[in-house]
C-alpha cells in the first residue's frame, strides 16, 4: 500500500498521518496489528474528549510529574505503539529526569521487536534502554507477559504505564507499585486499576509530563509533594466520563441554521 | 505474530477473536492496516453503546430491510473489512434478496485486493460478485476512490453502505441513491450524511436485515412501505447518543457496595 497523499488542509489532518506513520511501523515490526487497533479505540475516545489536554487532565499529568520527582526508582514502560508514536517525546522525558529508567515492555514479546523498540527510543535519543533482556518475573501473569528487569520494573517505585493492558496494570499495582497510566479510555481496566490514571492522549501527555518536572524540579520536596497528592483517581476518572457526555450532548444539538433570519421582536 | 490462545471464558472472547482473524486477514491481504484502525474505532462505540442491538437500531433495520424489498436495483457494497468480518452474513442476505447485487468497492484498491475481496464472497457463497474490474466512476471523488461498476452501484436506487468512508457516502447522496450506512459512531460524516444509518454492529446488522427481509418478503408493496418509512435518520442518531449517554452514565456510578447492612428505617 501506498501512503495516501493528504492534504494540510484537512481537518483531520494530524490523525491521518499518524494512522499512515503507524501503518509504516507496523510494516517495519514495530507495531503489531493489535496495536492497531487499539489506537482506533484510542482515537474514537479522544475525538469524544475533544483532541485536547482536558484541565483535569492537566491537573493529572502535572501530579505525575510530582510523583516522578519524588519517586527514588521511577519507570517508564515502553511498548511498541508508544515508541511508534512518541519516541521523541519519551527521550525528552528522560533528559528532563535523567533518574527515570526506560523500559521495554512487551505484550506480544519477540526477541526481534524487543530489539527494535529499543533501538528506536535510542534513535531518538534515549540513552539507556532496558528491557531488550529481561531478567525476572512479574507474580501472577501468564508466561511471556510477565518478563520485566530486575534493575527496572522489578524494583520500581513509580511505573508509569501508556497504553497498558489490563491485567499487567493490575499485576504491577498488585507487586506495590504505584502506577500512572495514560489511556485515553476512561473505563478501561488498565485505568480503573492504576492509583493515577491519566486520560489524555500519549504525545501530549508525556509533553505535560515533561513541563512538570522542568517546573518543579528545583521545589522542596514537601511542596512537590502537595502537588503529587493533589488528584485522586476517582474524580480524574468521572471528569473524564462527564466531559464526553457534555460533548456528545453538545455534537448532538443541531447546527443553528446560518443566515436564518431573526424575528423581530 | 502467533496467535494469542483465548479462553472462551474470556469475557471479551468474541472481541478478542475477532481481532486475531481480522489480523490474519491483513496477513492475507484481504483487510488494510487502516481498517484494523477503523475497527478499533468502531469497538469503542460499540462498547459504549452495549455491544447489542439496541431497539432503536432494530428499527432502522427493518426499514432498511423494507427499502431494499421495494427498491429496483438494491446493491451492498462490500470493503476488505466487511468481506472478513461478515462473508457469510453477505452471502446468506443475497440469498434472502436474489435481485441484490454485491459490488466490491474499495477505498484502498488495488487489482488483487479486489480480487481477493471478490473470492471471499464467493468462498462465502456468494454467487455473482461486481466490482472487480469496475467499469464506471463516481462524480466528486478523486481517481481510484472514485471506481464503480455501471451495472452495479452506479445505477442502483438503493445501496448499503457497512463501514464506508464519509466521502464516498456523501459522493452516493449527491449521486441522487437512497444510502442505508452501517456504521457503530454515530457522529460520522457517514452516519450523518446517509439516508438511512444503521447505528450497530456489522454482523448483527446484516442478520437482522436478513430476517426483516425474510418476515416481509411476501407483504403488499404498501405494508413494506409503510416500515420503509417509519423511521427518521435524526431519531436514529439522536437515540444513538442518548443510548451512549445513558450507558456513560451507569458505567460512572460508583458500583453498589455488596452485603453493606441495610440501614433499619
């Protein structure tokens, strides 16, 4: 297939390309149709959020930074539609917070992919990358998914999970961990589970993120610390529901006709 | 990638496997890496809506079914994603309805994605297929979106379109054809710009127009008629988003605490 030729004036511009950028990926191995589709789910839910940062959002991903800082072995998991979409955004990341380990984190684990998500996040500026040869066990998981890093996920504190499976969310809060996830799904497993739940979509998350920790960086810990205990996952999770309702309730309205002549009073 | 062994105890089993033979069948070629995108799109409504059909959705289905009875040239477009998920309901409906043609109708079209199309619908029992070698073209469309059969979807009355692009559904209007859509999002341009949108999930769809046009078949033209016109593509829609609304609504309560005492009155 060909990548279809699309204009910058269409309004959908933006999600077009990254559809035909992870079509391309998908080609080169490091995305898997599974992760197809769940980017579909991922889009259908941030067109009813609106395509943007909601302030609850914000406020969500303004507390991960704070619990990132405080955090003495933070992780960010990595699979392979987090490196297709934001790759650049994840090495800014770890520049931003040179303590935050990376880590390759595969549902569908292949030696092969391992290799290439990781070389991808190094391409792009990640210097260090764990993950490729996983060296212990998650409790309570079926073979192939339950590979982690003894220096990485394994003795995290703080793992922040994008785009996570369910029962991997559940498994890394089980072993006591505190886990931040972004998924643009509301009432997804993976968000029901984790202590911070992030709805919003990747690369604009990870950038939120990102400007948290350059803002707060240098702030006594107690401060960051207020800030980390500022959200709590329920209320994160309902504004998320109440938002879509508002906009289906306002994309369901009829249009007001235009050039309608008003009556006069 | 091989595929994931699935409990049939799964919850979301039927999801899952649908998934995995969606993925085989880009293997094969038959579906698009785009479509695998759409389909996670269309999962996310469809949970949203309640993954069944709602009675609402039930009612356009008859009408569509009432539609196609009384049409001259009824015509089902058929893409790679309808031909994997639902040969068999495509061929079971040509055999309710002998007079309806099925054209293969590509976004994406290459000479052997058609013609892999095409040999899916047969496999599936289909008898006579058009679109192969499509001998026409669309007004308003850009070169090879643009392709039809003269003796298919270009002179027919009435034509279905499951799972079709916005453009080329409002291409069909313009082109003065009754449009019946089958799409899950009722806010897309399809469903928005289709005469009649069937808000529901493809399979189900299409095995509910099957039986409408089985129960009517042998009615008076008047009497299939008046189903014709019983419903109204804003009522459709709107009922859609209510149903959503509804659902967000139930999915955001807090679940009810099992054995909390009653409090005595």
């Amino acid at each position: 297939m060909t990548a279809p030729t699309i204009p910058r004036s269409h309004p959908r511009y933006r999600s077009l390309m990254v559809r035909s950028d992870l079509a391309e990926k998908m080609a080169e191995g490091l995305v898997v149709p599974e992760g197809l589709m769940a980017h579909g789910r991922g889009e259908a839910f941030d067109y009813l959020l609106g395509e943007k940062t909601t302030p609850e959002a914000a406020k969500a991903e303004r507390a991960a930074a704070a619990h990132l800082l405080l955090a003495r072995h933070p992780v960010l998991s990595v699979n392979g539609n987090v490196a297709a979409l934001a790759a650049a955004e994840v090495a800014s990341l770890s520049k931003s917070l040179p303590r935050l380990t990376v880590e390759v984190n595969l549902f569908h684990r292949t030696p092969d992919r391992a290799r290439r998500v990781a070389d991808a996040l190094r391409q792009a500026g990640v210097p260090t990358v764990l993950g490729e040869h996983p060296t212990a066990r998650l409790r309570g998981l079926a073979s192939d998914r339950a590979w982690v890093d003894a220096h990485g996920i394994l003795r995290a504190d703080v793992v922040v999970v994008p785009l996570e499976d369910g029962d991997r969310a559940e498994a890394l809060v089980r072993a006591g961990k505190f886990v931040i996830s972004v998924d643009l799904n509301p009432l997804s497993r993976t968000s029901q589970k984790a202590q911070l739940p992030i709805v919003d979509e990747l690369t604009r998350a990870l950038r939120h993120i990102d400007l948290g920790i350059l803002r707060m960086r240098r702030w006594e810990p107690s401060r960051i610390s207020t800030v980390a205990q500022s959200v709590e996952a329920p209320e994160v999770l309902s504004s998320a529901l109440r938002r879509i309702r508002v906009r289906l309730d306002r994309l369901a309205a009829p249009e007001p006709r235009r050039g309608s002549p008003r009556r006069a009073g």
